[in-house]
C-alpha cells in the first residue's frame, strides 16, 4: 500500500527540482575532489575504494558520477537547460557528444527538454546524440551551399536531425544546390520548423513517382511468391545438409522438442504445398 502524500504537487515538485540541483552541485564536487586527488590525500589505493568507503557507493559508481561531472562542466555556459539534468544516466548519454563538440551536446540538452520537459530518459539522450553523429555524416555529403547553410545555423535544430539531413541530400540530389540551400535557409531564420514544412513539394513528387510504378498485378506478386517459397525451400535444404545429418541432432533432444519440432515443420510444408498448389491452379 502507497504512503499518502504528505507534499502538495507543487511542493513535491520544487523539492524535486532542488534534488535536481544538487544532484549537479555533487557531480562537479566529486570531480573536483577525483581531479585534486582527495582520495590520494586520504590514504586510499583508488578513487572507487575512497568512494565506496567514504559513501558507501559501490565502484563502478564512483567513476560514472566522474563522468556526468564531465559532462556538466563541459556543456555549463553552452545550454540554458542544465539545471534540467534529470539525472546522471542522462548526463553519461551525453558524454560521448560532449567530449568531441560540448557546444552542440549543450544544444541537444536544449532539444531535449524542449521535447520531453522534465521527463527525459537515459534512452531518449543516447537516441538524440545517435541521431547527431548520424546528421553529421550525412552533412558531409551535401553540396556545398546547403552546407554553409546548415552550418551557419545558429538556432534550429535542424542540423542535428538526421531526418532533415537526409531529406535536404534528397531534395539536393533531385532539384539541385541551390533549391536545398533555399529550403534549409527557410527554416534557419525561422520561416518554417523543419525542411518538411519548408518544402511541401516533396509530397506531390512523392505521389507522382508513385504513378509512374504502377503496383504489381496479382499474377506478378504470385510469381514472387512462388519463387521465393522456392528459394527458401534450397536455403532449407541447404542448411539441413550442411548440418551433416539433422536427424543424429535430433535424437539427443528430449522426446517433448523431438515431436514440437516435427510438427513445425509439418506444418511448414503442408502451407508450403498449398501455395504451390494454389499457384499452379491460377496459372492453368
């Protein structure tokens, strides 16, 4: 049974927020005291053996709490948001970011809670820098006015979005530079959110193409089926040979996944004829 809240939301909520705090303030004082060597100081072999005894946490703590306080010292002054930490999983997220590029892992926390408030995850931060080191390869890869655009971008998250980048290397590949870098400048001063909405045209292109490849007819898709059911049938038996003798295998099995396995397979073939079957009747 739940206690019963002695706190009202608000309260809960500005206590929460305070624990936020700290939880930042105890990050950058234990990197302070693991870089000035307080465990040296006081006689410990390690920082994880002065930690564990010291606080009680075990040692594989002690080094992760080390990391988020890199990653707070790192982004402080770059994100208007690091209050909003939640947590230091979330930080440790943000750690391989930051260590390469501590401004935009300062943005990405800006995205984040812009995003989800104050309910970011340790999942949600390792998905957004993911998403960066991605967006950054595929920059590489646009023509060079769309890329002094994105570049020059100091506001929207467009040039840490992978799908954005993805869709102007598209945009640039079918209409060309200059068409991409005016869609990307829409949406760097602000114009429009994303490239979608900047470039609506994708849609009808979108459509048009699909005109153009008529879906297959019901005899084409049952000849695909058919050959693959065919091709699958060689894989089958290929790997069954290869396996120099299924049924030696078998006989170590207990009885139980002996006939489980049998009848899998039973069943695979009896769908396996009559597709065939099916097949053959529409082709006469």
């Amino acid at each position: 049974m739940l206690a019963k809240a002695t706190l009202s939301p608000d309260e809960a909520r500005s206590l929460t927020d305070k624990i936020k705090a700290r939880s930042e303030e105890l990050w950058h004082l234990l990197l302070e005291a693991y870089e000035g060597g307080a465990h040296t100081a006081l006689g410990y072999s390690s920082w994880g053996a002065y930690f564990e005894a010291e606080y009680g946490g075990s040692k594989s703590r002690a080094y992760q709490l080390i990391d988020a306080g890199r990653v707070a010292r790192a982004i402080e002054g770059q994100s208007k948001n690091l209050d909003s930490i939640p947590n230091d999983l979330v930080a440790r997220e943000l750690s391989p970011l930051a260590k390469e590029d501590a401004k935009t892992a300062g943005r990405v926390l800006d995205d984040l809670v812009e995003e989800h408030g104050d309910k970011i995850t340790g999942s949600h931060a390792r998905k957004a820098v993911e998403g960066v080191f991605e967006a950054t390869e595929i920059r590489k890869e646009l023509p060079p006015k769309t890329r002094a655009v994105i570049e020059g971008d100091q506001d929207s998250s467009m040039p840490r979005n992978p799908a954005q980048m993805r869709h102007l290397k598209n945009i640039a590949d079918k209409r060309g530079d200059e068409k991409a870098a005016e869609t990307a400048e829409r949406v760097a001063n602000g114009e429009f959110k994303s490239t979608f909405d900047a470039y609506p045209e994708a849609k009808t292109e979108t459509k048009e193409k699909a005109k153009l490849s008529p879906p297959a007819s019901p005899s084409e898709k049952a000849q695909k089926n058919f050959d693959s059911i065919v091709q699958r049938l060689h894989e089958l038996a290929a790997g069954i040979d290869h396996a120099g003798g299924l049924h030696k295998v078998m006989r170590t099995w207990p009885e139980k996944n002996q006939r489980i396995f049998i009848s899998e397979y039973r069943a695979l073939g009896d769908r396996v004829l009559r597709q065939v079957q099916d097949y053959a009747r529409r082709k006469v």
